[in-house]
C-alpha cells in the first residue's frame, strides 16, 4: 500500500487544482539569448538579479529545463507543447512567406475557448504574414517586434537583393486597427514592452488571463535603457540583464497590488543557450546557441505560484518548453488536443515537488538546427549526441559529465544501442506525424 502513496497524494493535489471553481491567470516571460548561467540563482556574478533570484526563493527551479537551440523553434514548442521537428521549424523563420502553420492549435487557441483573455508583447518570430501572425494563432492583442532583433540600421531580413521587411514595433488586435511604427528608439525596447506588459495586467485584472512577455533582449544587438547603462562592470550585457531582471520584479510586484499574486502561475526562461557573438554564459555546459550541446539547449527556468508551488525548491528532472502547454491544460481542467501527436507531458507534479515524483517523459530529443534531423537523445543521465550532422555518435553520462568532455561509448556498447533504438523511433514517428510549416504565397 505504500508504494501507492505518491500517486494517489499526485491525484489528490492535480484534482484539487484542476478543479478549482476560480481559473488562474498564466505570465510566461521568456527572455532572449540568455545563457544557463546568466542569473544570480544559477551562478552569475557579474551583475545582479535579486527579483528573479528571489522568484527563485519563492517556487522552484529547474536545472535540466530544455529547449531548442534557435529562437523561432522554441517559440513554437512553447505555444503547440511539440517538439520544432514536429511542427516543421528547425530554423529562425526570416523569411516573408513562413510561419507556424495556421492550422497548429496553440496554447492561447486553447485556453481562449476556456474563456481565457490572451495577449502577447515583444518578440513574435514565428510567421510575418497577417495569417501567421500572433492574432491569426489566437492571441486577442500584440504589441511587438514581428521577428527578431538584429542588425542595426533601417532595414535587415534580407532575402537576397529583396528586402521584405523594416524593423518596426507593430500593434495589432481584432478589435483595433494594425498600426506600424519605424524608426524606433531600440534602447528603449524592454521598457516598452515591461509597460505594455502592466497595462494589460491592469486591463484583464477581472478575467482570466493568459501574458506572454517575450523579451528582446539579450539577443544581439544587446541594448539597455538610459537609466540602466554602466549599472555593471559586465558591460553593456550586464546592464541589459539587470534591465530584465528590473522588470521581473515590477511584474510581480504588479500582481500583489492587483490582488492576483496568489492566482497567478509566472514562468521565467530563456528561449536558448547564450548568443556565439556576446558574452552570455552556459557553464559548466559545452556550447552555446545554435548546437545541440547542453549549452545550447538547456536554459534557465523558474516558477513561481505562492500557495500552490512550495517555496524554495530545486528540480533536476528532465523537463522543457514542450511541457507548459500540458501542463497548463491539466492545470485547468482541460485535455490538450487529441486529433494531433503532443510531445510534452504534466510537470504538475514535478513543480510542487510531489514525493518521489519524476520527469513524465522517458527520453528528451534535441533536433539539428541545420538539418533538423535527430541529433541527440537524453534518457535519465545519459546522452547519446551526433557531433554535426555526419559526425560519429558520442555517449556522455551527464551526472559525471554535465561539460559533456568524455565519450563514454565504447564502455557502455548496451546503453549506445538502447538510446539508437529510442532514436530510430522517433525519426519514425516523426515520418508518419510530422506536420508542415506554414507557407503562404507573397506577391
């Protein structure tokens, strides 16, 4: 009978939750670029974050957290709970004529039918036509940056000798007329999208709602504001952290006085590993943005939801961006959608740390940003990892290896050929239930 204990206890706390009369409202913050180790609570030093750190104190802290190694692939696993392979999206989607396909049902699809109010503020990247755009996936208003932050100047996304797009801040809803601005003051970006982002706080402070604060920064260029420039000896990164960090804590600070601190779950996380061109740091993981190494897929995550996560916590399970979308749907009571394959699973019980509670998951896959083929697969310690996309298979027990610095194949043959088994199934499963990406023709 003891052995039943946990799981009738997991039973109990989910049934509680998804069943609570009065729904609760959703914040994901997700920043841009910032490596594993760029947060106070998981070992920077040089500049400060005391409002994530504290968030940290307040609920729980992933150190296995996965995601994909671009930005656009991320975006996507975040709002459908697939992996990017399964959606078609291995790359950032530059392009005028691309997108997550239109008939993906996305997380703010999902709980709009549940009565959820849903808004995004900051970085899309996922589809520059109007029939990708955040609206078009279910979002009731966005205010933002339609794909990424780059490049100085007035124009970037180039597709050869055609240029197609103009960095701009766009606001669009189904009650308002689209609006373009140019020429923007981009120092000033996190300021604006943090004031968006508590507007709308204050806006749907009587309903439901689900935020989306999809920072800017610290992809390159990396930019503060006025007030926070040479605030650390890091540079202008440092400052841009602290800049985030500020935000973060005004956010949370906003929902007390709104009287939704204790309904609100607020998830904090980096969209992939530090950016090759900036200082950002993964250690003690190899790599950085754009490689299937730990650095370029495992980032930080928080959460946070006063009298429903505990405090204090640290969880070393295996788990990702896939996740929140199931998670959030087990939350309310609702099943994610049964007509198409979903990778992600609960975390419920991960995040109250329930006894004995483990990742729901059996294997994690990391898929090549330049192939999109199946680079890596991750069962319990070990990781099975394809050095590029023809390179020879290399085994790494991450609990002695987390720097993934020892092939260990030749010793473990056994374990080698479990995890190439687990591999060709997913390449399998992914040649029957991969769906496509979104393509729309552009005069």
């Amino acid at each position: 009978m003891r052995n039943f204990l946990p799981a009738i206890f997991l039973l109990l706390v989910t049934s509680f939750i998804c069943n609570a009369a009065e729904k609760p409202n959703f914040v994901l913050i997700l920043s841009d670029d910032q490596g594993y180790a760029d947060l106070g609570c998981y070992g920077a030093t040089d500049f400060k974050t005391p409002n994530i750190d504290q968030m940290a104190k307040e609920g729980i802290r992933f150190t296995n957290y996965y995601v994909s190694p671009f930005c656009s692939p991320t975006r996507g696993s975040l709002i459908t709970g697939c992996y990017d392979k399964r959606i078609g999206i291995n790359r950032p989607l530059n392009g005028p004529d691309i997108g997550l396909h239109p008939d993906e049902i996305t997380i703010a699809e999902f709980l709009k039918e549940a009565g959820y109010a849903t808004a995004i503020v900051g970085k899309w990247h996922l589809g520059l036509h109007d029939s990708m755009s955040p609206i078009a996936q279910g979002f009731d208003y966005f205010a933002g940056i339609p794909l990424s932050h780059i490049r100085l100047g007035p124009t970037e996304h180039t597709d050869g000798p055609n240029k197609y797009y103009r960095r701009q801040w766009k606001t669009m809803g189904k009650e308002i007329k689209t609006k373009i601005e140019y020429d923007l003051n981009e120092p000033l970006f996190t300021k604006r999208i943090h004031n968006e982002a508590v507007a709308l706080l204050k806006k749907y402070k009587d309903e439901p709602f689900f935020l989306f604060i999809s920072h800017a920064q610290v992809h390159r260029e990396v930019m503060a504001s006025k007030e926070f420039q040479g605030r650390t000896k890091f540079g202008v990164y440092g400052d841009a952290v602290e800049e985030l960090d500020w935000s973060v804590g005004e956010v949370l600070k906003t929902l007390k006085e709104l009287g939704l601190d204790e309904k609100t779950l607020v998830i904090y996380q980096s969209d992939n590993g530090p950016s090759p061109h900036e200082v950002g740091s993964a250690r003690p993981l190899r790599g950085k943005k754009g490689s299937t190494w730990e650095g370029g897929t495992r980032v930080p995550c928080i959460m946070r939801w006063p009298g429903k996560i505990p405090p204090g916590q640290t969880c070393d399970q295996v788990a990702g961006a896939i996740d929140l979308f199931p998670t959030i749907a087990a939350i309310i009571g609702k099943k994610v959608p049964q007509d198409r394959v979903i990778d992600g699973r609960n975390i419920w019980p991960l995040m109250i740390g329930a006894e004995g509670a483990k990742s729901p998951r059996d294997s994690h896959f990391y898929f090549s940003p330049r192939s999109g083929a199946v680079a890596a697969v991750r069962k319990d310690n070990w990781k099975l990892h394809r050095f590029r996309d023809r390179g020879k298979w290399q085994l790494f027990d991450l609990k002695k290896d987390v720097g993934e610095t020892t092939d260990v194949s030749k010793d473990n043959p056994e374990v080698v050929a479990e995890l190439q088994k687990s591999l060709m199934g997913m390449r399998n499963d992914l040649s029957k239930n991969a769906r496509p990406l979104g393509r729309v023709e552009v005069k």
